[in-house]
C-alpha cells in the first residue's frame, strides 16, 4: 500500500536539504557544488528504480522507463532542479519529485507501458546566477545560443563556460539533431499565485501560459535644490513617474481578468531627500492570455506615458526588452489530463498559468500540459513557499492517473 503523505514528504525534505540556507530556504544554482549534487542523487533514485539514465551535453538528466509497444514514442515528465536565491521547497523540484514518484508507482503496478515513460531534471530555468533563462528546455530543442552565455559571469566572476565544464558539461553541437520521439510533454507544478486556493480546488490543468512584456523605462528632467525651486519650473522625475503609474494601473483594472500589470524595480537619481529627482528608471511588467490584446494594451500605455512625459518636461525611454508571446497548451493533452482527473474523481479545475515555465518552450515543438497544485498564500520564490501535503497528493494523483492514459493505453 503507496503511502503518498509520507513519500512526497520525505522527498521533498530530501531535495529541499541540497542547498539548504542556515537563514532558511533552499539556494541550487546552475553548475554549482549543489546542483551538481541534486543531479548526482537523483540519477542513483533513477537507477535504483532501472530506469534508463544519461545527461545530454549541457546537463539534463533523464530516466527512461522503456516502452513495450512503441519504442519510438516518449512520454515526458518532470522540471527544472534549480532554484532562485533562498527559495522555497516546491518551485520545479516538486515536479520532478512527483514525475519520479508517478513513474515508480506505474512501474511496481503495471509494470512497463506501452509507450516510453521519462523523467526530466532539467538543469535550468530561473536565470538566478547567470543572466539567461530556460538554458536547460531551451538546448532540448535547439533554441539556445551559445554566444548569449559564453561572456556571462555570476555575481562572484565566474564565467558561465568553467562552471559548466567544472560540471562536466559543455555546449550541445548545433548540428545535432532534436528529438523527435517525444509525443506528450507533462509538467507538475506548484501554482505560484492563490486561485486554486481561493476557489477551493486542488488540481489546475493549465490551458494557457500568459505572454509578458516586461519594460525597463528611464525619464531624465532635471536635478534641482528642494527648497528654491518652484512646483511651476520643476521637472520632477519621480512625480511624472506617479502619474504614469497611476493612470497605467487604472486602465489594467478597467481591463480586468486576466491582464495583470506590475511595477516593481525603482532606481532614483540622485536619491536623496532635498533635491528634485532629475531621473528615474523603473519596470513595468505586462502579462495577458491574448496576444493581439496584449499587444494593444501595451501601445495604449506606450502612448499614455509619452504624452505624459512631454506635459510634465522630461525626456523618456522605453526599452520593450521581453516581448514573449502567449503559448496555448495542447488541446488533446489539456483533453486527456480532465478526463483522467474526472475518472480519478479529482477536485479540479482549467485554468491558465500567469508565470512562465519550461512548458511554454516545449509546448511550440510538441503536445503539452500542465497541472498545479495550490500554493498557500500564493506564496512562492521565498522560503514561505508551501502547499498543504493533501494537496500535493492530489495532484501527483492527477499526474498519475494522466501518464497512465498517455503511457498505457492504445489510442
């Protein structure tokens, strides 16, 4: 009898130990002592399973459960191994611990499927030490490139190229050829926002993952003393920035479901408390489901600040430099993980994803999905980062029951 508390439990506090931070939290960065030992431990679990392990070229490890029927086609499930700088104990690894355990449980019940069933660690997707994202589902399909890595360094100097080759790794050869075995790509992960949590479900299968564009935006007016330059001959940075903000924020609650419209990063210059700041630079993040309104919301703000800019005196650049688009989900694979929720009789709902994740590379070449599990508070990236044990469990069901149907069965 499969104890899935107790399983899920003890492997996640088995992952969560690599990289443990004394002040809390969990830091596993691409290359480093950590990762490389997260890799090394979970390549034994493969092994000691008989799964068929290797690594490709830059560091993704995988662990095949060979199919009796259709050796040419692969289930493939799991995510990424890294994580952000003192996160928590659920981004990315919990799907590769619940695509681990789901292949377990399908082998010692049904022994081998019909179809390839894989699991995934994929060695990158955060982009925390070096300036490039997606660097291990990316070089699965032939998107990466070389040169956007081969100058990089951490925040120590380290470049990108030793810490891959101190790993044993190196570049994949372009001329390699991609996969084409792979017929269903399924990812697990946890929500990392509060909808399931506050609609009372326990499983999501995503439908969508949003397009962003994120902007970094820099107005230049002039620095000038606090106390003797008058309100009428400013030209106050931080003041045209407040209108911006406020007028942009306004129109995405207009707007409504599912555009969401983030500021964050602020940078004032000369920042200090009796001086009018005479440049500021600031982020804005624009996230929705539908390319064209995506798009043309987006100009709408575009234009809004410009005119702006030039009532208040101050010069402005908008540097759009993530412009990604948004990626359906396959409507057969979306199609199979409901039926097989509904025949589990699981507490679920569709949805669509407001973070990026691996699933969004994958989903352009081959069919997939995902499924989340709730996040408590909608907390993530932080060491607070948790969802109710019940709730994983449902969800490695959900997964469960999906790569049955995808690995087990005719179609």
């Amino acid at each position: 009898m499969y104890n899935f508390y107790e399983l899920i439990e003890e492997h996640v506090k088995w992952i969560s130990e690599i990289g443990a931070d004394p002040t809390g939290g969990t830091t596993r960065l691409l290359y480093d002592e950590n990762w490389r030992q997260a890799q090394a431990e979970l390549k034994e679990k493969f092994e000691a399973l008989d799964l068929v392990t290797q690594f490709d070229e830059i560091g993704n490890l995988y662990g095949k459960l060979e199919g009796t029927k259709y050796p040419n086609e692969t289930i493939l499930t799991g995510s990424h191994v890294d994580t952000v700088v003192n996160g928590g104990k659920l981004d990315g690894q919990f799907g590769i611990i619940a695509s681990y355990l789901a292949v377990k449980f399908l082998k010692e019940k049904y022994g081998a499927p019909l179809r390839n069933l894989e699991v995934i660690s994929m060695a990158e997707e955060e982009g925390s030490r070096f300036p490039y994202a997606f660097w291990g589902s990316k070089n699965i399909w032939g998107l990466a490139d070389k040169n956007d890595v081969i100058d990089a360094t951490d925040a120590n100097g380290v470049k990108f190229v030793d810490a891959m080759m101190d790993s044993g790794f190196k570049f994949k050869n372009d001329l390699a050829p991609t996969r084409d075995d792979i017929k269903a790509f399924v990812e697990i992960h946890i929500e990392q926002g509060s909808v399931l949590e506050k609609t009372g479900k326990q499983v999501g299968i995503v439908n969508s993952i949003v397009g962003q564009k994120r902007y970094s935006i820099t107005l230049s007016g002039e620095s000038n003393h606090a106390g003797t330059t008058p309100m009428g001959f400013r030209k106050d940075t931080v003041y045209a920035m407040s209108k911006m903000i406020s007028e942009a924020t306004d129109k995405a609650y207009e707007q409504g479901d599912p555009l969401v419209l983030t500021f964050g990063h602020v940078d004032v210059q000369p920042n200090t408390v009796n001086v009018v700041p005479g440049q500021v630079t600031f982020s804005m993040d624009c996230r929705h489901t539908d390319a064209k309104v995506l798009k043309e919301f987006t100009e709408e703000i575009e234009t809004l600040f410009a005119e702006i800019a030039k009532k208040h005196g101050v010069e402005i650049i908008m540097d759009n430099w993530m412009d990604e688009s948004p990626v359906p989900m396959s409507k057969e694979i979306v199609g199979t993980l409901e039926e097989a929720c509904k025949e589990a009789n699981l507490n679920y709902t569709v949805m669509h994803s407001g973070a990026g994740h691996d699933s969004q590379i994958f989903a352009v070449h081959v069919p997939t999905a995902m499924i989340f599990v709730p996040s408590i508070d909608g907390i993530s990236h932080n060491p607070a980062e948790n969802t109710r044990t019940e709730d994983l469990v449902e969800g490695l069901e959900a997964l469960i029951a999906s790569l049955y149907k995808l690995a087990y069965e005719e179609k």
